[in-house]
C-alpha cells in the first residue's frame, strides 16, 4: 500500500503546491457561496504567503519543523495565542484535505504546533452599560450616533447580526411584525416591531428609493458584501470609541450586542429554550425539542421584557 501511494505521490508532484492549492479550495468556497469561509482561508492564505515572503512550496515538502517555524513568526508577530491557533488550525484542514484527496502523503507536520482554542473574555455588557450607552449625547446626524443606535438596534432585536440588519429590506416590515431570513443559518425569524427600534429607523432610515431600512448597502447593486463589510469596519471603530469614553473595559463592538441579550436575558430568568429560539440558534441540539413548540408571541414577550428594563 505504501509503495502505492508513494507511486501516486511521485506522480503528481510539483502540481500540489501550498498556495495553489488553497487557492483552489478558496474558489470553491467561493463558488458555493460560502464568502465568510472562503475569505478565512484568504487571510490564511495571505499569513502563510507572508511567513514564506511570497515563495511557494510543494504540499509533500510541509513538515512538522516548518509548521514549528510558522508557528514560532506568528507568536513573533505580536499576534494572541487564539489567532496564532486560528490560522494553524485553517492550514492545517486544508493539508488534511488534500491528504484525504490522495494528494500528499500525510507526515503529520502541525503534531507539535497548538491549534486548540482558549476560552474568550466575556463580551456581554451590563444592563447598567447599555442603559449608558443609550443615554449618551449624540448628533443625530454623526457616525457616532448611527454606530451606537445600529448597535442598540441588535439588541433590540434580539441580537440580530449586522449582516441581517444590512439586508433588512422595508417589505420585511409588514403589521408591526418584522420578519426576516438570518443570512448564517437560514432560519427564518419573526419579532414584534416596538417604538424603540422606529425611533432609530425614523433617525436612520434608508432613502425612499432604496429597498433596504438602512443606508448601510447601495440600492444601485455592486459588491454588497464589501460594502457592508466596510460599514461594519467603521461601526465597530466608533464603537470602540464609545466604550473607552464609558469605561468598558473590553473591545465594544456589534457582537457584544448579541452576547449581552443572551446574557441580560438568563439573568432575568427567561429559558434557555425561550433565547436560544430569540436568537435563531440552529446547533443547539438539547434545546431543540422544545424550540419547535414555541410560539413567537412568548419569545416576543421576553423580548418587551429586556427592552422594558432600559426605559
């Protein structure tokens, strides 16, 4: 068997190269529709290309020594050990993968290199904070202002992703029920439209002749995906902002604001059944029993209970 696949490997070397062949599985994601996965291997891809200062290597040539190397730049680098493990465990799926392809011969290179996860700090913010950040002074016209209400808006919304809240089209506000498609998982979900979340649209609504509620993304078509990607970018500085001036001492960013319901929601003792189906969770296995009974006028209710605690 060995010298079968040492036969087959001889025979295609040289045409298995480390940065083409992640090229071809970024493509493919690509092709599938999958951009988030597809650019997660890019930034791998672009990390590894830096390590190698541009110079390309046969896939069989990856060894334990080098992923040692490369593990060793990125600590060098200043990067956080769950980054540095980030991009070790992309490369490495990409090396299993083209060992599972019959493509190289699997030598283990990534044995002595760290690709597990440490656990993350705490993202969600106290009642106190977001009562705070909503009570900050703003020009209704300032990027500031959009970036706080944008991120009050998630929360509002049971922690709806900013992806969502850029596609969120006015048709998807119909009888004071907003309902929309979650772009991740597929799931479509339902939320009773309160005065909280108009306040914000009155502020910040799109133009009348685009189609979306936000003027986050271009009614004239192009790359929305990068569009909204920049968007986020600069609502997630100015937010950043905003927490140094309120004294959070964590990164306050978009994702806060789904962490934060989630957490504000179990210690007010609303179910874990009751969040997971509000926040349109699809993995959790253990929930999902209960989930399919439930109606959206509880989870809409538990929603008015969190949003009744700002006022």
């Amino acid at each position: 068997m060995w010298g079968n696949s040492g036969r087959v490997y001889r025979r295609l070397r040289g045409k298995c190269t480390v940065f083409g062949y992640m090229q071809k599985v970024i493509a493919r994601y690509v092709s599938l529709g999958q951009f988030r996965t597809s650019e997660t291997y890019s930034s791998t891809l672009n990390s590894f290309r830096r390590f190698r200062e541009g110079v390309d290597l046969d896939m069989q040539d990856v060894d334990a020594r080098q992923m040692e190397a490369y593990e060793t730049h990125l600590r060098h680098n200043g990067l956080s050990p769950n980054t540095v493990s980030f991009y070790l465990k992309h490369l490495r799926a990409v090396y299993n993968r083209a060992v599972d392809e019959g493509l190289v011969i699997d030598r283990q290179p990534f044995k002595r290199v760290t690709t597990s996860v440490s656990k993350t700090p705490k993202r969600a913010l106290s009642l106190q904070v977001i009562r705070q950040l909503k009570a900050m002074n703003l020009s209704h016209d300032s990027p500031r202002c959009f970036a706080r209400d944008i991120f009050l808006f998630s929360f509002y919304t049971r922690g709806m992703s900013f992806v969502d809240i850029a596609y969120l089209q006015k048709k998807n506000l119909k009888g004071g029920i907003l309902s929309y498609c979650r772009r991740k998982t597929h799931q479509r979900l339902s939320i009773h439209w309160e005065d909280c979340m108009q306040e914000i649209v009155d502020r910040h609504s799109a133009d009348n002749d685009s189609p979306y509620l936000f003027p986050i993304l271009s009614p004239c078509g192009g790359s929305s995906r990068k569009r909204y990607l920049s968007v986020m970018c600069r609502v997630n500085r100015h937010l950043k902002q905003l927490g140094k001036e309120l004294g959070v001492h964590q990164p306050l960013t978009m994702y806060c604001a789904r962490h934060s319901w989630a957490s504000i929601a179990h210690e007010r003792g609303i179910p874990l059944s009751v969040i997971s189906e509000g926040m349109g969770h699809d993995s959790e296995k253990t929930t999902q029993i209960y989930l399919a009974s439930l109606k959206t006028e509880v989870i809409d209710k538990a929603n008015r209970k969190i949003l009744n605690l700002l006022c």
